[in-house]
C-alpha cells in the first residue's frame, strides 16, 4: 500500500477504504466515490464536499433577508396560502347550504303540487290506504 494515506481512521482513498461514500450521481451515470463529509448545518454525514450544497444562511436574520429578496408579490406565502384556504371553505360551507335550502324547496315544492292535484281530484280518485282496494269485474265477452 506504497502511497495510500493510512492514518487513524483507516485507509481514507481507494477501493479498499470502508470510509462512507458520497454515491451522489455524477454527471457520468455513475455513483460519486469521494468520501462523504459531515455537513455542518444538519450535522449529517451524507454527502462530498462537491455534493453537499450551499451552506446557505443561518440566522434567522439572514432567512429573512433571502426570504424578503425572493418574495415578489407574496401571492404563494403560507399566510396568503392559509387565506385563500379559509376563504375557500367559507365559501363551500354556503354552497353547501345553498344547496339543502335548495333540496329542500324542491322537496317542499313537490309536495305542494302533490296536494293541489290531489284538492283537485275527485274524492274517489284520491288514493286512501284506509279504504279497501276494490277492483271492478271486466267483461271479456266484448
Ligand atoms: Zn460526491
């Protein structure tokens, strides 16, 4: 193992190092190789240093700030999100609504109509549970 950097942690380089590797997908197909690295953000040993990201911003101070510069018209933020959301099922709960009343005025609309013809007809025409079904003979001679 002439040349191969061998210190405490093992063989670092190679095919025989055992260290974790970054097996991010390079621009050949192929899996990266390079050992991966403790990402200082997350503290997560997952990717190279050529694969890990940007840092990016820490503070809270900063997200903003970045936040701030990236927000055109805040059509898309979590409030306006939020607002629309509410405001919608404001609105589906009185279609909702809109629509048992709806429903219900049919109902009650049939209903009227069923009483006005039955007003209208003769008594004997009118069906009665009560009164017992009586079927008239028919005359086959003719
Ligand atoms: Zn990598």
């Amino acid at each position: 193992m002439k040349g191969v950097f061998t210190g405490t942690r093992g063989i670092l380089w190679g095919p025989e190092s055992k260290v974790q590797r970054c097996l991010a997908r390079t621009r050949r197909g192929t899996p990266c190789q390079r050992p991966a690295e403790i990402n200082p953000l997350t503290g997560k040993r997952k990717r190279c240093r050529f694969h890990g990201g940007l840092a990016g911003c820490r503070t809270a101070e900063g997200k903003a700030r970045i936040g701030a510069a990236n927000t055109k018209h805040g059509r898309f933020t979590k409030a306006a999100k939020e607002k629309r959301k509410a405001e919608l099922e404001v609105k589906r709960d009185a279609l909702a609504t809109r629509r048992m009343e709806l429903a219900y005025l049919q109902a009650e609309g049939m209903r009227l109509k069923r009483e006005l013809a039955r007003e209208r007809r003769p008594a004997e025409l009118v069906p009665n549970r009560n009164r017992p079904l009586v079927v008239s003979p028919v005359k086959l001679d003719d």
